[in-house]
C-alpha cells in the first residue's frame, strides 16, 4: 500500500474517535443517530479495507505476471482498465483520496518486496547509470564508453580488443563511431576480428554481423593496415563461404592466390569465388600461361575432384606435363584423373602423350600408365601400343597385360614390325646399333609375336603378309626361316 493510504485510513479512524468521544450516550434523542452514524463509517471502513486488500493482490499480480509486458514498453507503461480503482468519495472535502499505485514510468525491474509506488520509485530512484544498463543487458557497453571517456581512447577500440563483438555490433549498427577514427586504429581492426575467429573451431552468428558492419563502415576490404595478408586470405584460411561473399560484396578482390588457398584447404564451395573476378589462370611477366603452381596444378596434386570442378569452368591444363609429373612422382590418383575422367581434354593431345611415353621405352612408366586405366590396345594414328613401341621389355610388358598381337588397324603387329619405316624408326632410336644386332632384335621380336599366337597369314591393307613384307624390306634368310613350316602363304 502507498503512504497515502495509510494517511487516509489514519484520518479515518481519528475522525471515528473524535464523534464517538463527544456525543453522551446518556442523550436519549441523539443516541440513535449516532449509531447510525457508527454504523455507516464502520461500513465505509469495511469497504476501503476491501479495496486495499484487492489493491495489494493486484500488485502482487503485477509482479509476478505482467513484468514482460512491462519490460517491452518501459517508457510509456499504460495500467489496465481492471487495475485502476476509482477515489473514494466518502471522505471529507479536507482529507486527501488514496492514490492507486501504478506501474513506474521508468519501467524499472521490482525487488521481492516492492510492493507499492513509492518503493518502486524509491528502486528506479536509487539506481546508477550502470545498474539500468546491467537491467537492460548493455552494461559491458557502458563500461567501455565510461572507459573510453576516461582513457580519452576509442569505444570501438576498447570494446575489439576486451573481445566484446555484441558492444562492437550495437555501436556500429547505431552508427557511434566515427570512420575515419575505425580505419585509424591500430592494430587494424577488420584483421584483428578476422583472426580472432580463425582462432576458433566454430563462426558465430556475432561474427557474421561484426564482419558485416565493419565492412559496412567502410573499412578497406582488401589491404590490411597491419600485416601483409590480405583481408580475403584471412577469410580464405577460415574456409567460411559466408564471411567471403561478405567481403566480396563490400568490393574485395579475389586473387588467384586466393583460390590455390581455398583448393588446398579443401574448401570447395569458396571456388565459387570466381565469380567475383578470380582468375582461374596465372600468367607470368610475359604474359605467358603459367602451370606450375597454379590454381589447377595444385588442385591436381591435393584434389581430383577439385581439379575436375576448374576444368569445368574453364582453368587451362598442360596435359602433357601433368601425365609427366604425376609419372614422375608415381601417383597413380592423378594418373587415374588424367586418363579416365579428364574428358575435357582432347582425345588427340591425350594419345600423342601416351605413345611418346611408350617410344621413349620408360617401362616403369607404361606400367603406371595402364594401371592408371589406359586401354592397351589404344590406338593413334592407326597404330597401337604395341605397333609403337620399340623396345623389347615394353613390348613384353604390352604383351603380357593382355595387348592383342592380331588387332588390326591397316596392318598387325607383325607384319608392321616388319616394314622399312619400322626398321628406320628403330635405327632412329638406336644411332650406333649394328646390322647384326638389329637383325637379333627383329628376329626376338618375331619370336615373342608368334609365341602370343600372332597369325602368320594376316594381311594388311595392301595384301601382303608377314612374309611378304619382310621379303620387301631385304631381311637376311634367317627372318624369312621364321615363317617356313608355319603355314605361311
């Protein structure tokens, strides 16, 4: 109950002492129009007893079940109608009415025991500035402008580096700092926020709106005050796309660095990034392409998947150099890549590659080939593999992974190895080999395609056998002997 209340229930009872202290008892004609009198104030008084009783209930009410509705509008707080007691009008003209306790103005948070209008405003009176603050969940806020005023430092500054992003978001989404003093602070603050986050395992949703509203602010999206990262490297090192496509909106730039950072932290969805201008290729200071170390030679080495995504959109392959490389450093990943799913590679550079890799005679290299998936029987040029190649252990190799002695093309394996052109690429290959040795070397040969079933009397596109043909190419006795007793026609 308020003081008021109290003061007018006092007056009251005095009033009721004073009229039953000078009226006799023993004045017969007065006695009953006093105890009227009694009677209607006794009755008054139950009523008002009433309604403080209702009153203390209300208020007890309003504590407990009406403080959220309060909280939302503290400024301007409106009872209900059902709480609102009208003034009794059975006091006299010189006694002030109660005053029904309303919620404060102020819309301050009740104590247990605040159970009238002048304790609550007694309450809301008494609080410091940090006090509302903490009721109102911005006391670390306070805190740092209290600070910044004493220190004559930056709100923004103070707030950054005590890590207190949701003081830092309310101060730049009310537009209380000032840009040119943001961009002047050291260290830089878009940087500081950056790696605050990379330091943790997870980005909150505080990170996204401070990233946001520094960007919003103005702060250079690209150049870092403070170190030589870049802002979208930083991002880049996070892997979150979001952060990304933030700066990006704010005119970040990205780099082809960029993206070789995102392909090796395996974050393929920031590739995308290249729609905001990242090159898919690098170029050196003559303008000429640059594989390697580039954005698809590095996707090559960490991510097949990844490298198949940068063909798509357009990255530039040497695939020459890649078979070579991944040849080289025997991963067979790469090779099974390269061979199998790198579609977008022309079939032409594809073969070329292949076959020089089988005429240099590397036989460890033929051996990680076809177990990188390349057909044995492939064909170039209506040759195959085995047409191809020179040497006597790739041949064996061919042959012994299943290479078809009889496929033909415009002639067999046999009668091809038989040929002049064949005799001339193996001098070619071999300067300072001897007639004799090249002789043993064609008659081994022969051997080992007859020993895989090679058909003695299969002709080319021009009608002649293997007998014929090595007839033509002046071979000694001892080839043509290969052939008698063989049913060769």
């Amino acid at each position: 109950m308020c003081n008021k209340s109290f003061q007018a229930m006092g007056c009251l009872t005095t009033h009721l002492v004073r009229h039953t202290a000078v009226t006799p008892m023993s004045q017969a004609d007065g006695s009953c129009e006093l105890e009227t009198q009694v009677q209607k104030l006794e009755s008054k008084l139950g009523e008002l007893c009433t309604q403080f009783k209702t009153l203390r209930e209300d208020v007890s009410q309003l504590k407990s079940g009406r403080l959220a509705a309060i909280q939302s509008d503290p400024v301007v707080e409106k009872v209900p109608e059902k709480w609102r007691v009208s003034s009794p009008t059975y006091l006299s003209p010189q006694e002030d009415p109660p005053t029904t306790p309303t919620p404060s103005s102020k819309g301050s948070l009740f104590k247990a025991n605040a159970n009238t209008e002048a304790e609550i405003k007694d309450q809301v009176a008494n609080e410091c500035a940090f006090d509302v603050a903490k009721r109102k969940g911005l006391n670390k806020l306070l805190e740092s402008l209290h600070s910044a005023k004493l220190t004559e430092s930056n709100p923004l500054s103070n707030a950054i580096f005590n890590n207190d992003f949701d003081s830092c978001i309310t101060l730049l989404k009310h537009n209380l700092c000032d840009r040119e003093e943001a961009q002047n602070i050291r260290p830089d603050i878009l940087c500081y926020v950056l790696k605050h986050i990379q330091q943790r395992d997870a980005i909150l949703t505080s990170d996204i709106e401070i990233i946001t509203e520094l960007c919003r602010l103005g702060m250079d999206v690209n150049r870092c005050q403070c170190c030589s990262k870049s802002r979208m490297e930083l991002v880049m090192n996070i892997g979150s796309y979001q952060l990304a496509e933030i700066c990006c909106e704010y005119g970040a730039k990205v780099t082809h660095d960029n993206l070789i950072t995102a392909i090796k932290g395996q974050h393929i969805k920031i590739i995308e990034l290249i729609k905001h201008g990242a090159p898919l290729n690098t170029l050196d200071s003559q303008r000429n392409l640059m594989y390697e170390g580039s954005a698809i030679f590095i996707a090559m080495q960490n991510s097949p998947m990844i490298a198949r995504l940068l063909l798509n959109l357009g990255a530039t392959l040497d695939f020459h150099y890649s078979v070579n490389r991944a040849l080289n450093s025997k991963n067979i990943n790469v090779l099974k890549f390269l061979i199998q799913d790198c579609l977008i590679v022309e079939t032409l550079e594809k073969s070329e590659t292949y076959f020089q890799i089988v005429e240099s005679g590397e036989t460890e290299k033929i051996q990680l080939m076809l177990d990188g998936g390349l057909n044995v029987d492939k064909v170039f040029e209506n040759k195959t593999l085995l047409m191809t190649a020179i040497d006597t252990e790739i041949i064996k190799v061919l042959l012994n992974r299943g290479a078809s002695v009889n496929y033909k093309t415009q002639t067999t394996a046999l009668i091809n190895w038989l040929s002049c052109e064949k005799t001339r690429e193996i001098q070619r290959t071999y300067p300072n080999m001897s007639k004799q040795k090249l002789e043993q070397k064609i008659l081994l040969t022969i051997d080992l395609f007859l020993k895989h079933g090679a058909h003695v009397n299969a002709t080319d596109v021009f009608g002649s056998t293997a007998l014929i043909k090595s007839s033509q190419s002046n071979f000694s006795f001892e080839v043509l002997k290969r052939f008698f007793g063989k049913g060769c026609g």
